[in-house]
C-alpha cells in the first residue's frame, strides 16, 4: 500500500525533514504536502518541495491567525509561485473564530483574497476553519464550481460536512478522529461518501491514538487511515486505494 499525507508541516519537525520523508516512506507514505502558512515560511516550503519533489509538494497561502497581516505583496508571491510544479494548492486558508489571533473581517478579506488567486490560477485549496461554520460555507458559496479544494483537520459538525459537499469541497481526516472525545466527529467521518475522503497528519499536531503525548509525524497517517477504513467499514486497502484517487483527481499536478 502507497500512501499521502495530504496536510503536514514539515518545517515544524523536531526530527529534521529527511528524517520525516524517510520514516514515511518505511511505511508506505509515499507522497507529503507540506504547507506554507505565512510569507515567512513560503521560500522555506518552497526549498523543501523543490529539494525533495516529486516525493515532497507543497502548498503557499497565508492562514487566517496571520489574516491581518495579509498584504498584496504576500498574495503576489503565492499568485507567481503556486504554477511551479512542486506547488499543488493555495493554503492554508480559511477562518478560525476560536483563537481571534487576527480580526474577523481582516480574516475574511484575506480569504476571499486568496480564493480569488486560486480562481484565477485553476488552483485548489486547503481550508482552515474553526468555529466560523456559516461565515467559511456563505464565502465558499461565492466561488461554487470555481474553486475547489478540501476542508483540512475536519473537526466541525456534519451540518458543515454536508455543506462543504455541496459546494464541491472534500473532506480531510486526522488523527483527532481517535480521540476519544471526537464522537460526534466519528459520526460525521461515517456518513462521507469514500469519494470525497482524504487522511492526513497536520503534523507536528495532534498525533493519532497510539501515538498520543508524541510529536506527530507523516509516518503516523496510517494510524489514523486504520482508523477511518474500520469507521467506514471497509479495508485498509481499499481506503489506501481510494485516498490516492482522491489526492490525484484534487492535486493533479502529484506525479505517482
């Protein structure tokens, strides 16, 4: 079984990123994305992907706790760099109301800003959202069947799972899904169609059960992949098999 982390960070890694790539690939994680979150972190993401592609892509965006600072400069940076081959998306982008780490209307701006940037590129996008359900759908709303993407770390209600599908979003999995106070998460992950699934890490967060208490890594997403095939009824395999469909019509630019 070949395998994608389609969310980690691999800047963040204690254990160095050839370290990470390494590991993965042991286990069968064949393919990362790693993500850029801020102007900061765009050239180190890019020498990443650059350096380790076609196994390592990467994504450029601004993320909604630095929506404040979002400038034209940073989105001319990620309009004029997300066609090189390496760069699969737009993100992280979104809305995140729990932490207020940037004002809300700043937050919006920045968003829309950068949805219009992967309109106009053909680009999809990885969303962040975290306590602003409606305000992230209305905008989604606004670029139906123009931008598409997925919706990462998917912690939300399944209003907002049902939502995000209908205006052609994908849902993405993590290893939140095996902790136990994600019941209601659990519940969600059952009623997706395995079409519009993906698995990821978002490491160095939020490792899986059995991995708790340690900092996440890329080689973890089968954890939480063993997870989601025993929720969802199905093997391992078959949820390997589908993820990568999944990752290769949402990123076509991934070489497998």
């Amino acid at each position: 079984m070949e395998w994608i982390d389609i969310h980690a960070h691999l800047n963040m890694l204690e254990e160095g990123v050839e370290a990470a790539i390494n590991n993965a690939k042991a286990v069968g994680v064949k393919k990362i994305i790693t993500i850029g979150t801020q102007p900061e972190d765009h050239p180190i993401v890019l020498d990443i992907a650059r350096k380790y592609y076609p196994e390592v892509y990467c994504t450029l965006g601004v993320h909604p706790h630095d929506g404040g600072t979002y400038t034209e400069a940073a989105g001319k940076f990620i309009e004029e760099h997300v066609t090189e081959p390496c760069v699969v998306a737009v993100g992280e982008i979104g809305l995140d109301y729990y932490y207020d780490n940037s004002p809300r209307e700043l937050q919006k701006e920045a968003f829309r800003a950068q949805l219009e940037i992967a309109r106009r590129t053909k680009m999809p996008v990885e969303i962040h959202t975290r306590d602003a359900e409606e305000d992230t759908i209305e905008i989604l709303k606004e670029f139906k069947g123009e931008v598409n993407g997925l919706i990462h770390c998917f912690t939300g209600t399944e209003w907002l799972a049902r939502q995000a599908l209908d205006v052609g979003f994908n849902i993405s999995i993590s290893g939140v899904v095996t902790f136990k106070s994600a019941d209601s998460l659990r519940e969600t992950v059952k009623m997706l169609p395995l079409d519009r699934i993906h698995v990821e890490t978002d490491s160095p967060f939020l490792a899986p059960i059995p991995m708790r208490g340690r900092k996440n890594t890329p080689a973890y997403v089968i954890h939480t992949a063993k997870f989601v095939a025993d929720l969802k009824g199905i093997s391992l395999e078959q949820l390997c098999e589908q993820t990568r469909i999944n990752a290769l019509k949402m990123f076509p630019k991934i070489q497998w």
